[in-house]
C-alpha cells in the first residue's frame, strides 16, 4: 500500500502546481499591452483616453467572445474598438478636476475551446498602470539657439508667476506672459555650446529641451569660457563712473552683435544698490549699442557688474559722494 500512495501524492502535487501555475497566467498576460502614456498633459475637459492592444493568444481562443474593459474608480467600463488598428481598444474617460494621477487596470474576459470541442470562460488582467496628469507641459520652444541677452519664448499650458526657467539647473531671467506663454533671456554664461533647458517650480521641473549660446561670428570657446580675443566683446563706455548725490551721466553698451527679436538684454547688478538709479539695459532689435541715463545715489564706493555678449563679466567701478 506504501508503493501505491506516494506516486498518488505526486500526481495530486504536480496538479496544483499546474493550477498555480494557470492562475499566474491569469494574473498578468502579454496579451494586452497598455498604449495609454504615463504622462497626460491636462485638458479643459478632464477627459483623457485609455487605449490598450489586446490580442489573445490561446490557441483555443473562440473569435468573436473578447470582452475588453478597464476597470477605474471602482468601476468597469467596456473598451471599444479604435480606428487606429484592429487589435485596438480604447474609452473616453472623464475624471473630475484636480486630479494629478490615474490608477486603473485592464480585464478581458473571453472563451476558449479544448481539444475535446468543450468550451469554458476565460479571464486575465494586468497589474495596476498609472498614469500622471500634467497641469504644466511644454508644447514648443521659439528658437534651439540664440546669443546672449535674446529674449527666448515658450509656448506651453500651466505656467505660473512662480516658474522660473533653468539652463542645466541654473536659473536664468524669466518673463512670466500667460498661463500659455513664459520666455527666458539668454543667460551671459560659455557660449558655443549646449544647455538643458527646463521651467521649474516648488512641484518640480519640467524638461523644455536643449538649446545653444551662439557667441560672435566666427569665435571660438576658449578652455576658460571666454570668446576668443580677436572676436569682439562688450564694451562698457566709459569705464568708471564718478557722481555726487543726484547727479546723472550717460552709460553706453556696444555689443559685438546686432540685436535679433526682442533685443538682447544686458545683465547689470551692483554692491551698491542705494548708491545707484538705473533703468533695465535693452539693446533694441536691430542694433547693437544702448545708452542709459545712471543717476548717483547715497554715497559710496563699489562697482556695476556686467554680463553680455562675448563676455562672463564686466567690472565698471563707480564712486557717489555727496552734494
């Protein structure tokens, strides 16, 4: 009787490993692939597609039983077929606004056929899939290059006063337009080569692209940055400034290149912010000079540093003394 049971053992454990083994399949099947991007950009509507390919492949499959659907929000809505090919499958679905993530699964339910002509249901479904939607997305950017100081526009859904855009994790100077509409001027940093563009925020940052510093015509990029020496820079007229309290003088920018759309901005910051009373530097389009008026404040001694094209940083030394 010993002899007897154990092959009888065997045979019962070989069974259920056979049964676990079917109810694996059943878990996950590469029968249906999920078509739906993980990333959705938002919509006014809210209504987003969920699109799978669904091709069974058991070979008693019985044409003409699939039964596809997707199962979200406790609920189980039957896909349709698509006109973007045969073994397509999708459904419009609307959620309600503020969401900033779907959760969903596909199920499909069909028949199949033994062997022996019998027929029994089938079904088998994938793991959880998640999608996130995108309140902030880029559609365009206006231009891949441009010189120094040119203002640059993005074209997008979802921007805010609070984006702010970055070249390889550095901020740049941003112009807020439009919830659709954002620019950057072109940082004074190494020209001739290319940068990761991306608009961020406190939730992140979104990838806009790459895009590249164009110094003057015929310049090359030195092992420090810099352009080379006999390519032109900006020159900073005059070169120092001495002005009692109240008094005005005239300041001129000359860049080695003629302002393209927008005009090129030239960056100016001082150590001495009370002591000094200037406007924003634009050098308008189409030209490649700029005068401002610079009118002296409290007293002090410091300097205005300047960024522009052909060049990291100018250093123009300026004393205010009093009346």
């Amino acid at each position: 009787m010993q002899n007897n049971r154990f092959p009888h053992a065997r045979r019962i454990f070989l069974g259920l490993v056979a049964a676990l083994a079917l109810t694996l399949v059943g878990c996950y099947s590469p029968a249906i692939t999920n078509l739906t991007p993980t990333s959705l950009p938002e919509n006014p509507s809210q209504i987003y597609t969920i699109s799978a390919r669904i091709t069974p492949r058991d070979s008693g499959y019985v044409q003409g039983t699939l039964i596809p659907s997707v199962i979200i929000d406790g609920q189980s809505v039957v896909l349709k077929k698509s006109a973007l090919g045969q073994d397509i499958y999708e459904i419009d679905y609307q959620i309600p606004g503020g969401r900033s993530e779907l959760a969903y699964y596909f199920q499909i339910n069909y028949q199949i056929q033994n062997t022996n002509g019998l027929t029994a249901s089938r079904e088998d479904y994938t793991p959880i899939q998640k999608a996130q939607i995108l309140s902030r997305y880029v559609i365009s950017i206006e231009a891949n290059r441009g010189p120094v100081g040119a203002l640059v526009g993005i074209a997008g859904r979802g921007f805010t006063p609070s984006d702010i855009v970055y070249f390889n994790d550095t901020p740049v100077r941003t112009v807020f337009e439009s919830a659709r509409s954002i620019g950057f001027y072109v940082p004074g940093i190494d020209a001739n080569r290319n940068y990761r563009v991306a608009i961020g925020s406190g939730s992140g940052q979104t990838p806009v692209g790459t895009f590249r510093i164009d110094g003057p015509m015929g310049s090359e990029s030195s092992s420090t940055g810099f352009s080379a020496p006999n390519a032109g820079s900006l020159i900073v007229t005059p070169s120092m400034l001495n002005l009692r309290k109240g008094e005005k003088a005239a300041l001129t920018f000359t860049a080695p290149v003629t302002a393209s759309a927008g005009g090129i901005l030239i960056d100016v910051t001082t150590d001495i912010p009370e002591s000094v009373i200037m406007p924003e530097v634009i050098i308008p389009q189409g030209s490649n000079t700029a005068t401002i008026t610079i009118e002296g404040g409290r007293p002090g001694n410091g300097s205005l540093f300047i960024k522009g094209p052909g060049v990291k940083e100018l250093n123009v030394p300026i004393h205010v003394t009093a009346k």
